[in-house]
C-alpha cells in the first residue's frame, strides 16, 4: 500500500505499537530480552517506519530496547512517543500531565532513545475534563517543546472532538490516537474529523480485546476471514485501512504475528466482506 501522511511525515500504513515488548501488564523488562531486540530489527527489515512508543512503558524498558536494537536509527524511521503519565513502584498508572512534567517527559523519551528530536509526541489526556485552561497550558508547553525543536510535530491521545477541534485552533496536529476498532467506533466522529483535516488517525488496540464480543471471533470475521484465505486479524486490520487516513500500529512480541499483521497491508476486503462487517459495533 501507498505510505500515507503522518504530520510532515510519509510512512507505511502499518507500523509497530511498542508497548507489548515490555513485561506483563507493560512493567517490567520482557521474558526474554534478545526475543525484543530479535522483534525490533524484524519490524524494521519488513519495512515498519513508524514506531508507537512511550517512556513509562516498562518504564524506560521499551524505549531502551529500541535504542539497543536500532541505534543508529534508519533515516526513514518516525519514532513517536507519548505523555501525560507515569508508573507506580509496582506498576500502576498514575497522571504525569502537568506542563512542566510533559517537558520532561519529552526530555526523558529524547535521552532513552538516544535522539534530538522526535517524529511526533502525543499529549495523552489522563483527566476527564473538557477543553479548559489547564489544556491550554498543556497545549502551550507542547508547542514550547516543538518550537525548540525537541519534537516535530504534534499529536493528541484519547481526546474528545472538541478536545481536537480546540487545539486546531491553536496548532497543527499530526495524529490522534484514540480507541477505535470493529466493535467500538466510538471515536467515528473524531476519525471523520481527521479525515477531513488530513490528519492521521491512529486507533490503538486495533484489533480489540478477548472476551464476550471479542473482535477476532466474531462470527461475521471469521466467516470473512475463511472465504478470504486469511486470518481474523488481517480482517480487522485490512477494514481499518479501509479509512485512507488511518495508520495502524498493532503490538506483538511475536515475529510470527508480527509478519501477520502487516501481510494485512495486503488483503483486499471485497463489497460482500464490507457489508458483512458492517454492523459489528455499529453505532457502539
């Protein structure tokens, strides 16, 4: 597939979420490190130029194992992180999004991958509130950050639309990164918005959660699946990238699901596939 925009960036339509390199529940270093790094270098062989990262994934684990296997970077490569949290000492997810604290959380992802500046950093907000001042100050420190060139562009993670309609009016945004999958289009409305703008949309957790109405078994993927000669995941990854601005970046600490998942690139869902799939999560 053709490489689509992200910010002033061109990349793949597959990329790779990092976060599932860490140990469980994203603490902690992985069972098997080598496995990791093994992954990394894979992902970036099989033409992954966008790598979804954070530093309070492990934390500090997963940025460090980037460095360790890619350092020196590909030129092409977009590394993106995230802020606006933190980890507990025993592994909880706390909030971390004051302005000063997103500085340093950008300075903290520059000095563990070992870059001048990132691709794109997300605002990830943490707090239930709408557009007020105190995401104007969020806001202000981000730009801060890009206009001293640590960052390149910015971006926005579980937001609302009118958290994204608001911060349009006082920056250009590179992505959105938001819950979106086939039994949960919650965020259609945000999706349609970046659409019209060119924004990329990122869905996190693209292929769902396991389950009672879990995505890859859901009869109408699977029956898809069967008569397309591929698997469940590349159903949900393919219909996802039926949206021409969405970039995906599914995690595995697999090399087998790894190839999998951007062998969907690949997979042409036909009219009979789209209408089948269609009412899965509709109007969710």
């Amino acid at each position: 597939m053709k490489k689509r925009r992200l910010g002033p960036f061109m990349v793949a339509p597959i990329g790779l979420g990092a976060m599932r390199l860490a140990g469980p529940n994203v603490f902690g270093p992985p069972d098997n490190r080598a496995d990791a790094i093994a992954l990394l270098r894979a992902a970036v062989d099989g033409g992954v130029d966008h790598i979804d990262t954070a530093q309070y994934y492990g934390p500090d684990i997963v940025n460090e194992l980037i460095r360790e296997a890619l350092h020196p970077y590909p030129p092409e490569l977009a590394l993106v992180s995230k802020v606006g949290a933190r980890r507990a000492s025993r592994g909880g997810v706390l909030v971390a999004d004051e302005p000063a604290q997103l500085r340093r959380g950008i300075e903290d992802n520059l000095r563990t991958l070992r870059v001048d500046q990132l691709a794109v950093v997300n605002l990830r907000l943490m707090r239930d509130d709408g557009p007020d001042a105190f995401f104007d100050d969020q806001l202000a420190a981000m730009l801060s950050a890009r206009d001293d060139g640590l960052i390149a562009a910015i971006g926005l993670s579980n937001a609302t639309l009118a958290h994204v309609l608001h911060a349009l009016e006082s920056t250009e945004l590179a992505c959105v990164q938001n819950a979106f999958h086939l039994a949960n289009r919650s965020s259609q409305s945000v999706l349609d918005e970046c659409s019209r703008r060119n924004i990329a949309f990122v869905p996190f957790f693209p292929l769902g959660f396991s389950g009672a109405g879990a995505v890859l078994s859901s009869p109408e993927v699977v029956a898809t699946a069967t008569r397309l000669r591929c698997t469940p995941a590349q159903v949900a990854l393919a219909w996802a990238l039926t949206f021409p601005n969405v970039l995906l970046i599914p995690g595995t600490s697999s090399i087998r699901h790894l190839r999998e998942n951007l062998d969907a690139s690949g997979v042409q869902l036909d009219s009979e596939a789209l209408r089948q799939l269609s009412p899965i999560g509709d109007g969710s």
